[in-house]
C-alpha cells in the first residue's frame, strides 16, 4: 500500500475493539490503507507535546480541546466520536461477582484476589481516585495488578487478577474474558471521545476521508457491538 494510500493514525485504545472487528477492514475494502498506533490519551498527548505528529488522533474530547487552542490540529475537521463507560470483567467461566450498587462494588473489590488496572488510561486514573473516595484503596492496591498501559483484561488469562477494571470496549479486546457490567451509575464515569486531521498532515484529503468513514452507520453499529455510544 502506497504512502498516499494510506492513512497514519495516533488514538487512544477505546476504539481498538470496534476497528479491529470490522471498522479498519472496511476501510481497507475500499482500497486505502490505515497504520494506527495505539497508546492511551495520556502517552498520546505526551508524545504530541514532544513534538510528534502524524495525520489523524483519536483522543478524550478534553485532550482534543487542548490539540486545537494549541492550533496542532484543525478544529473544522474534528469530529465527535464515542462515549465509552468503565466495566468490570473476570476470566471466562469463573463467577460473576454482584457489582449491581456501590455497597456491592466495594464488597467485591475487597473479596478480589487482585484487581488490575492501568496506571496511564482514563479508566485507571479514574478507578485510583474513586477506591480512594471509597476508603478502600489501601486495602485494593495492596493485592493489585497495575499495568502502565494497555489492556488490563490480559491480568486475567494469565491468573495475575481475579478482576479487571477498564473501558468495556478495550475489555473486549481481550480473548477468554468475560465482561461482568458496568459500575453502577453512581460512581462511573462516562469519556467521549473526538477524532481530528492534524495541521500538518501528509495526506489531509484521505484523513478526512477516514474521518468520514469513522461515522458510517456501518461504523456506528460496530460501536454499538462493542459497549460503546456513538455520538453522531
């Protein structure tokens, strides 16, 4: 695939279940190419303050907003993608512990093994500030599986975590697991997510193609598919 043919994307891991199982296969149907690298919005936004840039970012609408007032990508261009809620999830087969309310959900954070989750994504960041609103996270980091970045779910097939804490779309990403629900409405937080061409961009005409692509009603029931909500 040509480099004019072909659409380089930086964003955030939220997305990697819907474009894996039938978003990018699409877009390649079509004859383009796409090469995605995927980091959560923290190292993305870290990676881009150090001067990286690339055609297209998919990142938290907050992470957006700071990309366009700092005119590194184009704001007519942005699009709103997803808005993506925390999960809980165990190995496939084992029990599905009662996270139905708060109460619940403190309870199996206590009687977990070990929990995983990650020290860089918007869910991890989240969970570390909400266990220590509900005057448990010493008693849960004392027995966690922290990962700096990618998919916590990867904790479980390995036996290193009895639970998982993550986007329910990146916990889908994960063979062999099994997504228990959301947190209760309580105390979950819901992240949307936004797409945007970059400034400088190498091929500006195909990226907004792809943004396009990326709104598809196709693309929208693959969000759906994947625990996520469109928001077009």
């Amino acid at each position: 695939m040509s480099q004019s043919t072909t659409v380089q994307v930086i964003s955030a891991l939220v997305v990697r279940s819907p474009f894996d199982a039938g978003i990018l296969p699409a877009w390649e149907e079509q004859g383009n190419g796409v090469e995605v690298k995927w980091n959560p919005t923290t190292v993305i936004m870290d990676n881009i303050r150090s001067g990286y840039r690339t055609d297209v970012a998919i990142v938290t609408v907050a992470a957006m907003d700071e990309l366009i007032e700092a005119g590194i990508v184009d704001g007519s261009t942005r699009i709103e993608l997803v808005e993506s809620r925390i999960g809980l999830a165990v190995k496939a087969g084992e029990p599905h512990p009662n996270i139905a309310d708060t109460d619940a959900l403190v309870e199996t954070l206590r009687n977990a093994r070990s929990v995983a989750y990650s020290l860089g994504g918007a869910s991890g960041i989240y969970f570390k500030t909400l266990i220590e609103k509900l005057g448990i996270a010493e008693e849960v980091n004392s027995k966690a599986s922290t990962i700096p970045e990618g998919f916590t779910a990867e904790k479980l097939t390995t036996g290193e975590a009895s639970l998982a804490v993550q986007q329910i779309s990146e916990l889908l990403v994960v063979p062999g697991i099994e997504v228990i629900g959301p947190l209760p409405e309580a105390v979950q937080k819901a992240t949307s997510f936004s797409a945007a061409v970059f400034k400088d961009a190498k091929n500006p005409q195909l990226s907004q193609a792809f943004l396009s692509h990326l709104q598809s009603s196709a693309s929208a029931s693959a969000y759906q598919a994947q625990g996520l909500d469109p928001r077009f």
